[in-house]
C-alpha cells in the first residue's frame, strides 16, 4: 500500500533505483508490488499513488529531506511556516505516526526503546493546519492497538584485530528490529571505525540539511591515547549514540547506505576514510560542524520566525557549553575524590593497626573499608556524570552548530535567489536599452537572456520555499528529539544518583554500630 | 580526670546555643570553673575572643565575669605552661591553631573581580556560599579556643595556675605582643636543640616498661595521625569542589529553563532546583566530615605532639638524674664537692620521679580521651552521613517521581 498520497517522494537519492537493485534487501524490491502493511510504505511512500503536492515534483535533493508525513485528505501545504505550537500536543515519550490510505487504515507506530536507541519517527503535524491535527490527535487515540515498529542498535564488543602496526579495533554493531524492511529481526555486524566514518561521507553530503548525521567524535580523532580502556569505552559509547541519532532521522533511515552499513556483513573497504585520518578528518568535520559564527545576510522575511529561532539556537549552544564545562570539572573532581579517598582508606587502615584499643583499632578499619567501599561508589558516579551527562551535552553542543549549519545554507540559497533577481532586472535593462537604441539584432537575444533568468529565478524561488519548508520541519523535529534525549537521559542519571545514595546508606549503616562498639 | 570530647556534636553551620559546647564532660559537671567563649568579633585582620567565666573559686574576685582575648594572649597562655618546669609532668593541651581566614578572603576576593562574568543570581549564591564558609571557618576557630580554655579548666593542676586566673579575670589588655623576629629566631633554634636533644633522650632506654611502651607507641601514632589528618583533608576538599560543580550545574539549569516556557525548559526547571538542594546536602556532607573526622584527627596530631612533649621532658629528666647520680659517684670518689653533687642529685631526683608519677596518669588518661573522643566522633559521623543519604535519597525519589509523571 501507499502512504499517504499527499505525501512527498521519499528521501532517495536519484539513483536509488540502481542502488536498490544492488542491494540484497528483497525486502525493498518486493515492496513496490505490496500493498499491505510494510514499514517500507512509510519510507517510499507516494511511489504507487501520489497526488501531485503544489510543490514541483522535481525534488531535487533538498525536498528529499522531507522527513514528515500527511495524511492522504490533506491537501499538501508547502509551507514551512505553519505553526508550531501544534508540535507540543505530540510531545511524548512513544512517537505516532500517522499512516492512512485509501485502502487500509494502519498505524504505524515506532517507538524508541527506553534510553538509548532514539529512533522514532516524528508525526506529521508541523505542516497541518490545525483542524487537520485534531481530526489526527483523534485517529490515533483510536487506534491504540496499531502495529508497533522497533529499532534497537548497540555497538558493543570492542575487539582488537590485527597486529602491530595494522591493528584496529573492530565494533560489533547489533540491530534488533521489527522493522519489515530489514532482512532479520535480529542481526551483527562487524565495523571498524573507518567504516562508520565511510558512512558519515556517503551520507553527509546527500543530506545536507539534516542535524543528526554529524560525526561528533571530534575529540576522538587520534590524539588519545588509543588502547586505554577508558579511550575505547568512549570511542564505543560515541559510535553507539551516532547510530541512535543516525536512524532516528526517517530520511537517514530510509537511506540505503544506511541500512547497508547495518546489514551487510562485508562492506567494501571506505578508502576515502583511510586519507582522512587525524587533521583530514578533523577539517572535514569541522567544516560542517563549525557553522558560520555571523551570519551577516539579512533575509527579508514575512515572519521573523527564522531570526528568533537563531537567536534561541545561538543562546542555547552558549549554554550548553556552560553546562558542559561544569560537568566536565564535576568529573574531573570526581575523579580526583577517588583518589584522595582511596590514599585515606589506607591510611586509616595504618592508624588502626598502631591503634591500642582493640575496640577503636577494629572500628577505625572498618572505617577504611567503608572508604574504600565509597571510592567504588565515587568511582560509579563519575562513570555516570560523564557517559549519561557530559557526553549528551557535548553531542548537542555540536549539533547545535549543525543547526546553524542548516540556517547557514538557507541564507546561501537565499543569497542565490537575490543574485539571480538582480541579474535579471539586469537583462531587463539591457532589453529596455537595445529597444530605445533600436538594434533589433540584439534583441533576440536579450529576450532569451530575459527568459533564461526569469525560469531561474522562478526555479530559486521554488527552491527556497523548498529549503525554508524543509529547514524549519528538520529544526522542530530535532527540538523535538533534543527534548526528548535530554529528558531520557537527565531521568537516567538522576536514577545513577539514587543508586549511588542508596548504597552509601547501607554503608554507613553497617559502620554504624561498629562504632558504637567502641569502648 | 574528666572526659572530654573535640567537637560537642553542634553544627557549626546552624545556630546553635551558646553554652560550654566544647566540654564532654560525662561525670562531674564541675561548677567550680566553667569557662567558655561567649562570643566573638572578626576584625579585618583579627579576631577578638570574649571570654567568660563562671566560678565558685575564692580565687577571683567575682563569680562571673567576661574579658575580650585575643589569640596571642592564647598562645601566650599556652607557652607559660610549657616553659614552666611546674607543669613538666602534665600534658599542656594543645594550643589552639592561629585563626586563618586568608584562604576564605582570596576567594571572596575572586568573586567580586569575576563579578561580570556570571549571572546576577550566581553571583548572588556564590556570594552567600562564600560568606557561609567563612562563617563555618569562624565557628571552627572559637571552638579551638574554647577546648583549649575548657582542658585547662579541667585540668585539676593546671586549673590552679595564676596566668591563668589573670587570662581569665584581668579585663585590660594583657599587653601581650607577638614574639618579634629575634624571638622568634630564638625559637626556631631552640626547637633545632630540642629536636635533636630529643632524638638523643629518646635513645636512652628507659627502665620503665610503661614508658618504653609509651615512646614507642606514640612515636607511631603521631606519624600515622599525621598522615590521616593531611589525607582527610584533602578528600573533603574534593568533596567540597565536587559540591561548587553542582552549584553550578543547578544555576546554568535554571538559567536554561528560564529560555522559554515549554516543556523542555519547565524540566530544567525542576531539575535545577534538585541539585540546588542536593548541593546542598553534599556541602553539609563535607563540612561534617570535616568537623568529625578531619577535626579529630587534627586535634589528636596536636594532643600526641603534647603527649610526646611530655615523655621528652621526662626522658630529659631521666637523664640528668643518671648524668647527675654518675657526677655525685665522681664527686664522691674524688671526695670533693660531695655536697654540691648530692643536692643536684637530689634535685634531679626529685624532679624525674614527680614527672613520672603524673605523667603515667596523664598518658592513661589521654588513652581514656582518645578512645571517647574518636567513639564520639566517629558514632556522630556514621549518623550525620546517614542522615545525609537518606535526605538525599527522599529528594531524588521525589524528584524522580514528579519528572516521570510528567513526561
């Protein structure tokens, strides 16, 4: 079946035919011919039946970036500047997402498992209007028993392969899903980290505006020193949050390279990566992630909506940053905790074996064990303030700059618009002149210049309608995730802190009457 | 000899009574003397001490009096006992440690030159945050002279003493100044004699079992107390940073959730308002680990130091007896100044054996004090600690149980 016929073409590239030929995936060859209940429909979409969306059906790669989904009674609105308050009705833990046809009424659902893989797909509201979102609230209400899609990954099972000056460390990347478009449920492969930058190239250029998709692992490039366990716990942990973020994004997961990277037991050597190593790597990331500081365009808009957005965006990274860096100094301190308590365990221990009183010597190494006993616990809890806390911010303090990113190159095309405009009042000019010097000779000519750059800057226009739609849907999505990811994960380390406290408790409560003991 | 404790279990950083909080006292409460600290002025570069008295003694003029001391006239005080050959065989209590505010100043300082940088309403809680330690700092130091005071008091020998009567009774200023540069080159060098006297004192073997016993012991302890008490330190103190970084994770939270109104922000809201309070908690922690632990053990580095003072001054003694019983055999083998030679003697002998008698006391007792001081300390530790968690983990679970209700 199809999905909602007002739905744009999915976000493949153009020579995806080819591609999914290549695949292996019968899954997506056999799908064009289904009509049931396939989570592929979600992804392809219109393919079969699509009702002409106002927009030109030339999506070039901008509009594949279109990530939401309508219902098959809306007229499709391309316009990116609906309301977002409607957003806020949908903020929920388990995502819907709407999918209705002429033929059948399924819903599908995906839901991202507890904490770790974010992977659901967003409703498609940002661009109804808003009788449409209350006749959708309703729908979904009623159909509490819809199928639910899952997507869990992990990357677990860091292994050294190799010897010496070849060795590398090899990833194990576990998907579990019920997702029809896969081959299994359950499926491992085997990845080295010059594979997941191999998907980062592929991917990076094709979906320039979506926030998500960025390697973030700059402080993970080279410099560490590489076979500590705490390095490659890192390096694990960070490869594990890009996959989340990677399939959370609908267009990312409809991407073929993608769901390659996820299935494919072998995958060809990413030789690009193998020259991007240290500062390569590090300008490529940087180009994208370091968004433009200024933006000094000033777009004339009808609605200030982009501008404040920006402004909210900026402030929101300068925060972070903050956050982040006492976080950062929490750990550190943390750490340095550790090692006192440690060093004053032992000494303790010393001063109660000189210790005369039996009674006070016993307590006083009990006193040293319970030190002891705390400096695990200390240990923990820095574990958990860095790995649930200071490395979520540092990811978003990232793809914040990503977002910039994204407003950065809608000024870009913008910019485009602008010049091509004026080139065109230009030619119009020359026109106007050749016809008072009346040199007919020349005026064919500039008749064509005229049309030549009048279809141009209809064309421009087109595309930034296009960009501004598709730019502002991707910014309140990813709100949406942020709020989510950061709710999960704020939930998850307070409940570090309540095990932390818990144990202290008993502790104490055991040292307690050995100290009562003394005599 | 009554029990004392250090620290009398009141919280330094709450209000707390104003009685004679630094005396332990189990038995006897001894209403002949009673002395505390009733209050005390921070001036800019000193700290002036109201000390107050109550007694039934025929030795003062009234029964209740107050002076204004400051910490020179404590260690003036406190050095009169040591160099006194009366007070050989006692352990002097420990002189209170000079009252330090240099570390809290440089930090108040910080915060008003790093004023521009940081929100008003940090600057307003680090502000507050500051001048409650400095008050902590305060509190702490008129405790230290109030137990010096106190262990005088209790003292049944030392209690008796005229520059102590005249501490605590004469109300003009003792005109007591700070030893000047040459004094206090004088003392460096007597302490390198001593120091190295000692060393030779301590190799002669004492025919005492006890007091062989003794030295050994305390030499022990007093390294290993030093030990502690430098490393207890210096784990609060990253306890205390620890604390500082979540203050500042609660502020850059609540400046987060003041961004906007929805639901994310609300969130940060909520959140922030925990960790002010959790911070909270895990600032009391560290102070009180402070007061039980770092405390104690500082206090009992100072007391074996005393104590080890004491078994010098008896060792000294011991050797001048047997210097001065092999100058009488001289003496008398040479058949000349025998009677000079047998009233040294005699003074030598007199002088160790009434060391020794008290000293043997003084050292059980300070066992007796050691065991309870540390049970005290350590009993309130435990529970403080607990107390702690557990307000802690009310305050997450409640937290935790709004956050997930919510969302």
């Amino acid at each position: 079946m199809s999905g909602g016929c007002g739905r744009n073409p999915p976000p493949f590239p153009d020579d995806e035919d080819q591609e999914r030929a290549e695949l292996d995936t019968q899954v997506l060859d056999s799908d064009e011919d289904d009509e049931d209940d396939e989570g592929e429909d979600i992804f392809t979409g219109a393919r079969s039946k699509a009702i002409t969306p106002t927009s030109a059906p030339d999506e070039g790669d901008i509009f594949s970036e279109e990530g939401s989904y309508v219902r098959s009674d809306v007229h499709h609105t391309t316009n990116g500047l609906h309301s977002d308050e409607e957003l806020d009705l949908f903020t929920e833990a388990t995502v819907e997402l709407t999918l209705t046809n002429t033929t059948s009424q399924g819903r599908r659902e995906i839901i991202g498992p507890t904490v770790s893989a974010c992977n659901t797909t967003h409703v498609p509201n940002s661009i109804l209007k808003p009788s449409i979102v209350t006749k959708t609230m309703e729908e979904l209400k009623e159909e509490e028993s819809g199928d639910q899609f899952e997507l869990n990954i992990a990357v677990t099972n860091p292994e050294k392969i190799g010897d010496g000056m070849n060795a590398y460390m090899s990833y194990k990347v576990s998907t579990q899903t019920t997702l029809p478009m896969f081959l299994n449920k359950t499926f491992s492969v085997r990845r080295r980290f010059s594979d997941f930058l191999g998907l980062y190239e592929k991917i990076s250029a094709k979906h320039s505006l979506v926030v998500g998709k960025e390697f973030l692992m700059l402080t993970l490039v080279g410099k560490e020193d590489s076979s500590s366990a705490e390095f490659v716990e890192k390096r694990r942990a960070a490869l594990e949050r890009y996959l989340q973020r990677v399939v959370a994004h609908p267009s990312l997961l409809q991407d073929p390279d993608v769901r390659e990277f996820l299935e494919r037991d072998e995958l060809p050597r990413a030789v690009n990566t193998q020259a991007l190593s240290g500062p390569g790597l590090l300008k490529m990331i940087n180009r994208v992630s370091d968004a433009v500081n200024k933006m000094t365009i000033k777009i004339n808009e009808s609605d200030n909506w982009f501008e404040s957005k920006l402004q909210e965006v900026e402030n929101e990274e300068q925060l972070l940053r903050r956050l982040h860096a006492a976080v950062d100094s929490l750990v550190n301190h943390r750490k340095e905790l550790c090692s006192n308590t440690v060093v004053f365990s032992k000494s303790v221990a010393m001063l109660g074996s000189v210790e005369e009183n039996s009674a006070l010597s016993r307590a006083l190494s009990q006193l040293a064990e319970v030190e002891d006993k705390m400096e695990q616990l200390h240990q923990q809890q820095a574990f958990s303030d860095f790995f649930i806390l200071a490395e979520l911010l540092a990811d978003y303090v990232r793809l914040l700059g990503a977002v910039r990113c994204c407003f950065e190159q809608r000024m870009k095309v913008w910019q485009r618009l602008q010049e091509a405009q004026s080139t065109l009042q230009k030619k119009r000019e020359a026109e106007a002149k050749l016809l008072w010097a009346n040199k007919p000779e020349k005026l064919q000519q500039a008749k064509d210049d005229i049309n030549e750059w009048e279809s141009k800057v209809s064309q421009y226009e087109r595309d930034f309608e296009r960009v501004t739609c598709t730019v502002r849907k991707e910014v309140l999505r990813f709100e949406k995730e942020k709020a989510r990811d950061f709710k999960q994960h704020i939930v998850k380390y307070l409940e570090s802190l309540l095990h932390t406290q818990h144990r202290l408790v008993k502790c104490w409560e055991a040292f307690l009457p050995e100290a009562k003991a003394i005599a | 000899m009554m029990q004392e404790g250090l620290d009398d279990g009141p919280d330094f950083l709450s209000e707390e009574d104003r009685g004679p909080r630094a005396v332990n006292v189990d038995l006897q409460t001894d209403a002949t003397l009673q002395v505390d600290i009733s209050d005390a002025l921070s001036e800019r570069d000193k700290v002036k001490f109201t000390v107050h008295t109550k007694s039934t003694l025929p030795n003062f003029k009234q029964n209740e009096f107050s002076v204004v001391r400051q910490h020179e006239e404590f260690i003036w005080l406190h050095d009169s006992f040591v160099e006194s050959e009366e007070y050989a065989g006692y352990i002097i209590p420990p002189a209170p440690p000079r009252p330090d505010f240099d570390a809290s100043r440089e930090k108040l300082q910080k915060l008003g030159e790093g004023e521009g940088s940081m929100t008003k309403e940090e600057f307003t809680k680090m502000k507050q945050e500051l001048e409650a330690e400095y008050l902590a700092i305060f509190k702490k130091t008129v405790a230290m002279h109030e137990v010096f005071l106190c262990r005088v008091a209790a003292h049944p020998v030392l209690r008796k003493d005229l520059n102590f009567h005249v501490f605590l009774e004469y109300n003009q200023d003792l005109s007591v100044r700070g030893k000047n540069k040459k004094e206090k080159l004088e003392d460096f060098f007597k302490n390198v004699v001593k120091s190295a006297d000692g060393v030779l004192v301590a190799g002669v073997k004492d025919v005492d079992d006890f007091f062989e016993h003794e030295k050994t012991f305390l030499l022990e302890y007093h390294n290993r107390v030093k030990d502690s008490s430098a490393k207890s330190d210096r784990m609060i103190r990253s306890h205390k940073s620890a604390a500082d970084d979540i203050n500042r994770i609660a502020s850059t939270l609540y400046t987060l959730g003041t961004q906007d109104s929805t639901d994310l922000c609300k969130f940060f809201l909520k959140v922030s308002e925990l960790f002010e309070k959790t911070r909270k908690i895990e600032a009391r922690v560290a102070a009180d680990e402070d007061l039980k632990l770092a405390d104690l053990l500082k206090y009992y580095l100072r007391e074996s130091q005393a104590a080890k003072d004491l078994l010098y001054r008896r060792g000294r003694a011991l050797v001048d007896y047997e210097n001065a019983n092999k100058a009488l055999d001289k003496a008398r083998a040479k058949n000349k100044d025998v009677l000079q030679a047998e009233t040294t003697q005699q003074v030598c002998c007199q002088k160790f054996e009434k060391i020794s008698e008290s000293a043997k006391q003084e050292l059980i007792d300070f066992k007796t004090r050691r065991v309870a001081a540390f049970r005290k300390n350590l009993v309130e530790l435990a529970e403080l600690e607990l107390k702690h968690a557990k307000g802690n983990l009310q305050l997450l679970q409640s937290c935790l149980g709004v956050l997930k209700g919510d969302t």
